[in-house]
C-alpha cells in the first residue's frame, strides 16, 4: 500500500466532518443500509395481498415482479450524476426517501398496468438508492482504512428480516396492505433524514467532469461485476428454488419447505456481518475463493441431496459461502478510476442482471430437465467464484484521501495519511 494518496472523485475540504467523524459516519451508512433493506423486506410480505387484491394469475404476477428488476437495471447507470451534481450526502437522503415513500404505490394500483408502472419506477428509486449509498460506503470505507462493506450489506439483510417479520405479523391480523404499507412509508421516511445527517457531506471536485446523464458500465468494471454475477445468481437460485427443491426433490413438507427460504436469510445475514473480520485477516481475493469453494461444496450438497437433512445444510453453505462476495464486488468497483459511483453503478448494473433472469433460467432449464440439472448450474458458477476471484485484484489500492493537518484519527504524524488497513488483496 502506498503512502501517497490517490485523487478519488469524492473530496471532503480540510476539517470537513467526514474525516473527522468516520465512526459516525459509518453507524450512519449502517443504518441507511437497514431502512434500505426494510422497505424491500416489508414488500415482499404483502406480495400476496396484491396477488389476491388485483385477481392476478401466476404468469400476470410474474410479469409484475420482473419490473421492479427492470427499473433497477435502467436506472442504476444515472445515479453518478446524482452524486456528481448533489453530493453523495443529498444524494442518498433524497434517493433513500423517494424509495421510502415508492412503497406505498404498488398497493394503490388499481389494476396490472398500473400496477406494473408502479413496480417499475419502485423499482427504479431502488436501483440508484443502491448506488449511492454503496458509493457512500466505499468511501467511508476508505477513510476507516478497514473493511466494512460486508457489515454494510449485513446490516440490509437485518432490516430485511424485521421488516418481513413486522409485514408477516399484519398479514396475520388480516391488516390491509394500504394501511401497513402507507405507515411504513411514513416511518421508514421519517427515520432516514436523521440517519442520513451523519453521513460526510462528499462532493465532487470543481475540476472533475460530470458523468454523462445515461452511460454503459465501464470496461473496467465488467470483469469485477461478473464475479458478482455468479454470486448473485446462486443467492436468486437459491432463495426462489429452494423450497421447491426441498418439496419436489427431497419430498419435505410445505412447512419445512417455506422455513428454507428464512434460514438461507438468516446464514446471509449473520455471515455478512461477521465477513469483515474475515476479509481483513484474508483479503479480498483469498475471502472470494474460500467463499466459492464453500458455495461449490453446499452446490453439491444439494445436487447429491435425497433428504432434507442434507439440502438443507447445502443451501446454507451456498449462503455462507457467497455472503461477501457481493459486497467485495462494490468495495472493488469503487476503487476503480476517478468516478466511484460510475463504477460501482456498472458493477451493480451487471450484479442484478443476474437476480432478473436466475429463476428464469433455473425454471426453464428444470422444466427442459430437472431441478438437479439446474442447481448443477448453480454449483458451476458457485466454482466460477473460485477461478475468478483475482478479478479484485484490480483494486489492490484503495484510495485513502488526505487527512487535514493535525487529525491524527485518520492520519499518521506530519498530517500524511496512515498505512491503510483497507481490505488485502493477495
């Protein structure tokens, strides 16, 4: 790691808050991380209530789900200019609260058009809500000098699973979708601007030119997203098959099924947040290929797998094993270049592509031959993680931008810039 600091497109003035602050700082983004998660967490409870609401069929709810995804892919790629022209500060807060307030519109659709417009620009603010605080944590991360993005992507999961909770217990009292969903929004609005206050107000330096208002994924970034591609395709695979798989492959029960889908969260989300101590003990590279090869080894499982007993343990080493790549992913997209948020929106871009057509893919090919045959797929890309864990490697220096004179909380002495602790790669 150098000693000389490289020009990053996000500059804090000396004595600006977000050096001195870093701890701050990164309890913020956890917490902008968890409303996220909430609002996507409280969605997917009432997606039956929708289903029941419009009279929709299988094939018209799946034409309603894909748009959010679709949203999502097309608007990730203008989130730079929102970092660009407002500040990464501004940007997460007014992204975060329009994503908030976005999950009122699918329940006030009164039909499938509508209802898919709805879910198109739900999911849209969602896409570049993602970017941006993923810019943010990056960032942050560079100034702590430490791992922290897999924490960060923990900390989703978290609000995620309370979310879900507090949606699956209104389901249960019969509460209407309108009702929770409205509430919800208001609060989850309300709890992101205080949230958002802590983060450090990042701007773009006057030199720096803006980034075009629509761009594709940079070349640079494509190799770093298709290493998330893989991941993400096995976490697609494995939370929308998974118990379909336990019911028609190994013949559990419904309820045992349904608890796959819960326990595969929960192994996600512990490991995410316990992955930092193991990225920074292993590094970048070495955490990706011992994260595929547990994936690989739980893809076998599965595949090999008559019994619950042995499926269920497989889905969760698929879930241990792909937790952090992900969140390496984005770490690495942001030390790519002079526009982090350019880069992390391709690498996001190319990482969610593989969540819009994973269960296409695994429902054809199981259809063609069967649901074995498709979690072989899923193994075999779980593998590719393995070969293609040096891809990080790109981003073997991470920007560690100067600390002004005299905080020696971010610095060493004489005001240079410590030896960073970021993540290794080797």
């Amino acid at each position: 790691m150098t000693d000389t600091p490289t020009a990053g497109p996000l500059l804090d003035p000396p004595g600006a808050e977000g050096l001195r602050r870093p701890r701050r700082a990164r309890t913020s983004i956890a917490l902008v991380f968890a409303v996220h998660g909430a609002v996507g967490g409280t969605f997917v409870t009432r997606i039956p209530w929708l289903q029941e609401r419009l009279d929709l069929s299988p094939g018209q709810l799946g034409l309603a789900l894909v748009m959010p995804a679709i949203g999502s892919f097309l608007a990730m790629p203008l989130a730079g200019r929102f970092v660009h022209r407002y500040g990464g500060r501004a940007a997460v807060r007014g992204l975060l609260t329009v994503w908030c307030l976005a999950l009122v519109l699918p329940a006030l659709a009164p039909s499938l058009p509508l209802l898919c417009a709805a879910l198109f620009g739900y999911g849209a603010t969602a896409g570049m809500a993602d970017v941006v605080m993923n810019a943010q944590g990056v960032e942050i991360e560079q100034r702590l000098g430490r791992s922290i993005m897999s924490g960060l992507h923990g900390m989703w999961s978290v609000g995620g699973l309370l979310a879900s909770g507090v949606g699956i217990l209104a389901a249960h009292q019969d509460l209407d979708a309108r009702i929770q969903l409205i509430v919800t929004a208001l609060v989850l609005t309300a709890l992101a601007q205080p949230v958002c206050h802590g983060l450090p107000e990042l701007k773009a330096a006057e030199e720096a030119e803006a980034p075009p208002r629509f761009a594709l994924p940079p070349r640079s970034s494509l190799v770093i997203g298709l290493v998330g591609f893989c991941a993400v395709f096995a976490e697609g695979a494995s939370m929308d098959w998974s118990g379909v798989y336990l019911k028609d492959v190994t013949g559990s029960s419904a309820t045992l099924a349904a608890a796959s889908y819960t326990a595969f969260s929960l192994t996600m989300a512990v490991s995410r947040l316990a992955g930092d101590a193991a990225i920074r003990r292993l590094g970048a590279v070495r955490a990706t290929r011992l994260g595929g090869a547990v994936a690989t080894a739980g893809g076998l499982l599965v595949v090999a797998a008559d019994s619950p007993a042995l499926a269920i343990p497989g889905f969760a080493l698929i879930g241990i094993g792909i937790a952090v790549i992900v969140p390496l992913a984005f770490a690495a997209a942001g030390r790519l270049g002079t526009n982090s948020s350019q880069a992390i929106a391709g690498v996001a871009t190319v990482t969610y592509t593989s969540g819009l057509v994973a269960p296409a893919i695994i429902g054809a090919l199981a259809q063609a031959t069967s649901l074995t045959v498709s979690f072989a797929l899923v193994t075999a890309l779980a593998f590719a993680l393995v070969l293609s864990a040096g891809a990080l490697r790109i981003a073997g220096t991470a920007r560690v931008p100067a600390a002004p004179t005299g905080n020696t909380g971010a610095a060493g002495r004489g005001g240079r810039p410590a030896e960073s602790g970021a993540p290794r790669v080797l």
